[in-house]
C-alpha cells in the first residue's frame, strides 16, 4: 500500500487532532495552575491516590521533588509524583481529559492499552501534543483488563515524574484470586535535568559509570580475558548507562530512605502489580524468604509460575501473588541491574516493623554470548523454541527485508575461533541489505542465538528460581492462532560510544515519514536481532503480539520483549489495529537518540 492510498495521511490527520488538544481547559485545583515555576515552587507528594469514575481529570504542573537528602524539578501529574491511579472497568465508557499547565507541550501515552490511535499520545505520530494550557480528551470504552500504565512521549518527560499506573478491572470473574493488592510502581529520580544527562552522554558514554575495570579493581577477570576486552576497545561491566548514584531508585515515589510500608494481614494472598515506569533501569525483583507466583505479564494472563526472583525491563509489568503466613516484615528489594542501587519497600503485618535488606550483590560481568558469539560462553536459553516456518509462504523481499540464510552467521566455526583476537565484532558483510551501515554501527552480533530461557544478566547462577520468558505461558489456549503470513527480520544498531541508536542502521529523524507497513489484520513473524551489547525493551504501540517462546498456541501475549545483548528474539502479530503506531525501544534515551520506528497498518478496504 501506497502513501497516496492510505485513507487520511499522518501529516493530515496530525494536523486535524491540532484543534482537539488547543481546547480550553476546565477549572483546576489552585496546584495545577501552572505557576510554580520550573526548577521551584510548591513541592508535590508522594505516593499514589486513586482516580475512577466516567470522567477523570489529569493536571501536569510543574513542582519539586524531594526523597534521601535530594531535591530538584519534577514534572507532577496532580500534585504527586507518580501522578495518580486510574482505575477502570472493561466495557465501561470513560472520557480521560489531560491539561497541560506547563510552559511546553506535553502528551500522556497509555501504555498497553489498546484504543484508536489517534487518542494513541505520541506526538508526531499519532497527535500534535497538547499545548501549553490546552486540554485533550481521550474517549475510551476499554477492551481488555489487566494490569498497565501511562506516561508522556513528550521530550524527555518521563524521566522527570510524569508517569502512573494504571489498573482496568475485569467484566466477569477475575482468574487471580487474591485478598489484597498492592501497586509496586518502579521508577528512578535525579536532580540533574534530562537534557544535562542526554548531552554528557552524547560526549562520553561512559561517563555515568562507576563500575568500570581497571588495574585494581576486584572482577574475576583473567589477564588474557582484559586484553581481549581492550582489543576489542568494549568494556565487560557496560551494563547501564545511568545508574546510581545519579538515579536514587523508587517505589510509589518513596526513595529508599522513606521507609515506604505496605501492609497486610497474615495468611492473605497478596497481588503486587509490578510496573517499571523507569527512564533506564531494568530491576531484579525478590522478596527474600517469600516466594512470588508470576499471574500476569503485561496485562495479560499467564498460567502461574512460582519464582523467587524476576528480572523486570523497562516498561514491562507483571503481577505475582505472595501469601506471607506469618507476621513481620519482607523485604521488596528491586535491586538495579548493575547492582549499583535498589528500590525498597517493606511488605509489613505491623505498621511501623520494617523488613531488613539484602545487600547488594556483586556487579555482573557481559560475557562473550552477549557480544553475539552464541554457544562460546554460559548464557541460558540459546536454542531456538520456534516452530519451524512454511518457508514457502514467505515474502522475504516484502517491507525491504531479506532474511538471511539459516546458518551460522558468515559461516564461522565459533568452537575455533582464535579467542585471543581473531574475532571481527564490525564485520558488517555479516548484516542484511535492509541494514544501513555507517558511523552508527560499531559491532555486528557474529552467531546471534534466541535466548527467551535466558533471566537476565546476573541471574543465570543464583541458587533459586528466576523467571525466565519460556516459562511464560498463556492462561487460555488460542484457537485461532493463525500461521504467519511472511517473516520479517529488524536488527537493534547502536554505536556506543558515539550514544548513537536505531533500527536496522536508520535513527528515526530519518526514517520517519518512511513506516513499517502491514496490510490489515496480516499475520506477521518478526524476529529482532540484537548487534549491540546491551538488553533493549523493545515496546509496540496499539497491538499485542505473541512471544515465539516454544509453547505453541499458549504463546503468551505482550507489549514490551527485553532482547538480551548480542541475541535474537521473535514474535507474531496480527495486525488488525489500523492506524499509524510508534515502535521504539523503551530505554528512553536510546529511543531519544534515534530506536524509533513508526508502524503503519492499513485501514481495512470498502466503504468506511
């Protein structure tokens, strides 16, 4: 389909939604005025208060925030930083009208949910923004329950408060049975303004980091293994790239120094709806001495899974049932990736006991599978779980990506590799044609294996269970699973030490008027290969696609696929919401520098 056949362009349709966000805003609470001031003002609170009913007012206000000692600018959403919980039903009408009383246009994306993409919330795409002291409503009859969030898609935003969770009560019967509920809202705060952190990260991407190798440091790094990392100008412990003590880390707004308590009453099942509404940062989530049963991934149902331990990416919620048949106190310890700070909470039957936390655990280290020499070293999950493909229904030219042959990439014998430098880690000849290569590319995965059965790194050698993505499996069998129509294959570039990111080679200012495009309702395999040496949570707008994790028609369903550093990973959609969507990795200053893409899905054909 060409542009000129697509019913209302995104330029068109950009524009038409202009008069919708400039509408005159409603009387406001005297916090929402506007007048506080960028970096002053009134403080906001902490914490999350409850929003439902048929019409739910958001006011985004400038204020300051304050948590351990440290102080600076936020972006609040009425009064409070998270902004507030917005409770829905499934099936019930609501009208969701966002004010913006900031000096700067502002948006507020609805993650997960799905709805008509022009009420979608990303400016440039779907929208034109919401104007300084303009409104914008949202009307919304949910089609789905479960657990998700909201957050802007303005600028740099998120970073500075505005996000929240976001909880859609089910029609019928809940399959989770549980007493109590409570939302663990991950997030991070910095004083330093997020454009301060994009620019020093532009100049040395390293320059958060505190973990670094050196001469004298204590990692288990043979002499041999650091000259190899030197040859190749990489560095193992490259795992985040802001970290603490920039980020004090957050759960409902409370650093750890707040003490923040979460009651409940021996005996009780427990829901904890986890988000990570982070800007950066993956969390490894536990409660030690109590075990978690995972129910939900991304606001769908999962069958339960019973894990003492979750790695949770950027922009991924999953809710897990605890049953503490005991009083005291347990610890909710979301230590950061890198293990360089945590998030706390204590989950208390006595108002006022607090539990003790772990400390925490050594950094890990990136290892040879994570710069994509799959097979070389330890890494988990490196076997394909995909069925096998009618390649002869495949349109491997379609959409400008050829897929490459089913072999190992380039031919290479990893088992012989010279270890002690012969490998090639910008061997480009290695990359499809759809892939443009340039100054913004700076490794190539050589072997790329699928790691689904991969936890995370750090959390392929502790001695309990972790979730991983195989064992995810859907709570209903889908009967109507269709098989994919065509493959695709979209590689993850970056060149880190530029902090240059994009897909398949191309940032997004310069891809932006050229889409992805799918035919409506097709039935698509999109495999995402990763070439850099970084996770990446890589999110679509508007539509669940299913995870290609070797349970056949119980694929679970999600919005957000951490693709593990130097790896692949698949999966199917069916492309039956029209419109036009963004595609981005979640890490919010990757997708700031270019991990963006836009999805256009056709408009059905015939009479509207």
């Amino acid at each position: 389909m060409t542009k000129s056949n697509l019913p209302l362009s995104r330029r068109r349709m950009i524009s038409s939604l202009a008069a919708l966000s400039g509408a005159a805003a409603l009387p406001m609470p005297a916090w929402a005025t506007g007048n506080m001031g960028r970096h002053g003002g009134a403080a906001v609170g902490k914490g999350i208060h409850e929003l439902s009913g048929a019409k739910i007012d958001l006011h985004i206000a400038d204020g300051r925030f304050a948590t351990g000692g440290r102080a600076g600018h936020a972006i609040a959403v009425n009064g409070t930083v998270p902004g507030p919980l917005i409770r829905l039903k499934e099936g019930e009408d609501v009208t969701l009208s966002v004010h913006n009383m900031l000096d700067v246009d502002s948006s507020v994306h609805w993650h997960g949910l799905l709805l008509p993409f022009q009420f979608d919330g990303v400016p440039g795409i779907s929208f034109p923004g919401i104007k300084p002291g303009a409104r914008f409503d949202v009307p919304l009859t949910p089609r789905q329950s479960g657990t998700y969030w909201w957050h802007s898609h303005s600028g740099l935003q998120e970073q500075v408060g505005h996000y929240g969770p976001l909880i859609i009560d089910p029609a019928g019967p809940d399959p989770v049975k549980y007493d109590r509920e409570h939302v663990i809202l991950l997030s991070e705060f910095t004083p330093m303004h997020p454009h301060a952190i994009m620019k020093k990260l532009k100049v040395s991407e390293g320059y958060f980091s505190r973990q670094k190798t050196s001469a004298s440091d204590d990692y288990l790094l043979s002499a041999e293994q650091r000259r190899m990392w030197g040859r190749m100008r990489m560095m193992p412990t490259d795992i985040a790239d802001v970290s603490a003590p920039t980020y004090t880390y957050l759960i409902n707004g409370h650093g750890p120094e707040d003490g923040l308590e979460l009651p409940f009453a021996p005996g009780e099942r427990v829901r904890l709806r986890i988000i990570n509404g982070s800007a950066m940062t993956f969390f490894n989530v536990r409660l030690p001495g109590l075990p978690m049963t995972v129910v939900q991934a991304d606001g769908q149902n999962v069958q339960p899974v019973a894990v003492d331990e979750l790695q949770i990416g950027v922009a991924e919620t999953y809710d897990v049932i605890v049953t503490p048949n005991e009083a005291g106190a347990f610890a909710i310890a979301a230590e950061s990736m890198d293990r360089s700070g945590m998030a706390q909470a204590s989950l208390t039957s006595q108002p006022g006991r607090k539990a003790a936390f772990p400390a925490l655990r050594d950094p890990p280290l990136l290892s040879m599978v994570d710069m994509g020499h799959g097979g070389m070293d330890h890494g988990g999950g490196g076997t394909e779980p995909a069925e096998p493909m009618d390649h002869s229904k495949m349109d491997h030219a379609a959409m400008g990506h050829a897929m490459p042959a089913d072999t190992p990439a380039g031919g290479h014998d990893m088992t012989a590799m010279d270890m002690s430098g012969g490998m090639d880690m910008r061997d480009t000849s290695l990359l499809p044609a759809s892939v443009k290569t340039g100054p913004g590319i700076d490794m190539v995965a050589m072997n790329p294996q699928d790691r689904t059965g991969y936890p995370g790194l750090g959390l392929d050698d502790v001695p309990h269970r972790v979730l991983n993505y195989r064992l995810l499996k859907s709570l209903e069998m889908d009967h109507h699973k269709r098989a994919p129509d065509r493959e695709m294959e979209l590689h993850l570039t970056g060149n880190m030490e530029r902090y240059m990111w994009s897909f398949d080679g191309k940032k997004f200012s310069a891809v932006g008027d050229e889409p992805i495009r799918f035919g409506h309702n097709e039935r698509v395999r999109v495999k995402l290969v990763n070439d850099t040496m970084m996770a990446h949570p890589i999110h679509l707008h508007g539509m669940f696609f299913e995870l290609v994790n070797g349970q056949g028609h119980h694929q679970p369903k999600k919005h957000t696929v951490i693709v593990q550093p130097g790896s692949s990973a698949t999966f199917d959609v069916t492309t039956d919401e029209p419109g036009d969507w963004a595609f981005h990795c979640h890490l919010l200053y990757h997708m700031h520098a270019g991990m963006m893409q836009t999805v256009s899905v056709a408009f059905p054909e015939g009479p509207a």
